[in-house]
C-alpha cells in the first residue's frame, strides 16, 4: 500500500511537471509515467483518466484539477467528500 509520504512525493511531482510551459494539459499516460519515476519507477498510484490518482486497493488517494487562474494542483483526496471511495473506472 502506497505510503503518506509516496502519495505526497507522486502528488508533488504531478503539480510541478504540469505548471511546466513545456507541458500542454492533463494527458493521463504522460502523468501516470510522471507519478511512476517519482516513486522509483513503482507503480504505487495509477492515475485515472479522470485526474484520480487511486492506491492499489482502488481506492482514490487524491486529485489533479486546474484552478480558475490556470494553475494545476495536485491534493489529497478529503475522505469525507462524496464519492471519495470511488474506484478506478473500467477502461
């Protein structure tokens, strides 16, 4: 099971590479390779289309969204948020 501090190095990682000029939008494959070389090249999170990064049980541990200003971040998942237990959709 993905760790604390894994969740929040592979959350750190995405809101820095995607705030990059270079980087043009939320492409899910390029951000789950982005997650995966912060981790040491494990796959700890997987990131769904829909920007949810999920642990290994499915269940989703954070979120990827773009702020009104432009700004994308990366946060924790609130467990108290509906649907917050949601797991990874089938492809």
């Amino acid at each position: 099971m993905a760790s604390d501090v894994e969740i929040e190095r592979g959350l750190e990682a995405v809101t820095a590479a995607l705030n990059e000029p270079e980087f043009d939008g939320f492409d899910p494959r390029r951000v789950q390779e982005l997650v995966d070389a912060a981790l040491g090249g494990e796959r700890w999170l997987i990131v769904d289309p829909g920007g949810g990064p999920h642990d290994e049980s499915a269940r989703r541990v954070g979120a990827i969204r773009r702020t009104p200003s432009g700004e994308w971040i990366a946060e924790r998942q609130n467990p108290a948020a509906a649907r917050s237990e949601v797991s990874i959709p089938a492809d």
